[in-house]
C-alpha cells in the first residue's frame, strides 16, 4: 500500500534546477548527460543540470557533484536528498524530453504513480523541501538496506523513498501531463502524440536510442518501433 503525508502548505516554487544521477559501471555514461543537457537546452534553455556522479568528467555545462558514498546501482539516487538544492526536478537518464519539464511546486516530495502495479516510481521525481532524513536512514545500516530492498522487503530506491513515509504524493495528480511511461501508456500510438508529456519515461527496455523518437515542435513528438507497430497495427484492428 502507498504511504503518503500531507504536504506542508506554502508557496509554489519554480523548480528550474535539473539533477541526474550517473553512476559508473551500468549501462549509462557522459554520453546519455549530454543527451539530457541538450534536450535541456532545446526545450527549457534557463535549466540548470546538476549531475551526481563518480566519474571525472562531465560535459561542459554540466555542474558535476561527486557521489559520496558508493552505492550501488540505483540506490545512489538517494544521494540527492543530501544536495544543498532544495528545489528540484530529478530526472532519469533513460527518458526523452519533448517540451519544457520546469514546473512549479508546493513544498514536498512527489514520485511517478508507479507502472505495473508498484506504489511510485522514481524514474522523475519533484523536489520542494528538506528531505535528508531519506538518505541517512539507509546510511544507517547500507548493508541491510540494500538486502532488504533488493527484493525481501521492496525494490530499489523507489521502494525506499516509499516506505519513508516522507512522499507527498503522485505527480501525476499534482501536474498531470508532466511524465509518462512509454511502454506502459503510449507504446501503441502509432500516430503523432500532443499535447505530449513532457517526459517519456522508458524504463527497461527498449531505451531511447533504441527507437525512432521525431519531436518537430515543442509538445508534439511520435516514437516508432519496429517491434511494436506490428502490434499496435493488431491493436487497432481488433
């Protein structure tokens, strides 16, 4: 079951600062950073990317952050909670924009209503709020953690962040065009998609670079796959 609070009342807040997680040894590099700064730049060009990251280099522009404690995989995306930023948009590496995600937001932590069942997803995640608390809980006792949200207890960050108790709610209900998935909600429209979210999320696979992706113009975008169209095609007719 889903574990929210309420969150603090208070002004909204532009969230203009993008942050992302690029952790060595997985399957994503500098390369998919500079693939997120230059969407950035074409679709919300006063971003400001933030990358945490235990690799030397970071393409210019990027404003590096060194991750602190080694975590694995994606458990270093807890990492984010100790930035001194309090007001943030984190976004995935595996995602394509196709128009501005800047948003505003009241104070609180807001997570992706999850895909295929599960609670939330961290893939996008909007932060307005001191949530530090998070990532020293977990540091209180890694090993443990990392057993018990490796599939015993739940699974990854996410699950984590959940069980906090600290999530205001989903993101989808606080702004609800702002993040899709693309396999779970869009993967058999065939046709140009717009108004589009302004980010697809694509977890697993396939990736981005794996698909034909057009975006013409802000908020209009249509994603190709040879291995679904066929698919869509069966869809449609049925």
């Amino acid at each position: 079951m889903s574990r929210t609070h309420p969150a603090p009342s208070g002004p909204l807040r532009l969230c203009d600062t993008v942050v992302c997680v690029c952790k060595s040894g997985g399957e994503y590099g500098a390369a998919h950073v500079a693939a997120l700064q230059q969407q950035l730049a074409r679709h919300a060009p006063g971003a400001r990317l933030i990358c945490l990251t235990d690799l030397p280099d970071m393409p210019a522009g990027v404003e590096r952050r060194t991750l602190q404690h080694d975590l694995p995989g994606w458990f270093s995306k807890l990492e984010i909670f100790d930035l001194p930023e309090r007001c943030f948009l984190y976004i995935d590496l595996d995602v394509f924009i196709t128009r501005s995600p800047l948003t505003d937001a009241p104070p609180g932590l807001w997570l992706l209503r999850g895909f295929k069942g599960r609670d939330f997803n961290s893939s996008v995640m909007l932060v307005n709020g001191n949530y530090r608390s998070i990532l020293e809980r977990f540091l209180a006792d890694t090993q443990a953690n990392l057993q018990a949200y490796s599939g015993r207890t739940g699974w990854g960050d996410q699950d984590f962040i959940r069980d906090s108790g600290q999530i205001s709610g989903a993101l989808q209900d606080l702004h609800p065009n702002l993040a899709a998935s693309w396999k779970v909600d869009l993967r058999y429209r065939m046709g140009w998609i717009e108004p589009a979210p302004a980010v697809l999320v694509f977890h697993g696979k396939p990736k981005p670079e794996q698909l034909r992706i057009e975006n013409p113009k802000p908020g209009r975008v249509r994603v190709r796959s040879w291995l679904y169209w066929p698919l869509a095609w069966l869809k449609a007719l049925a």
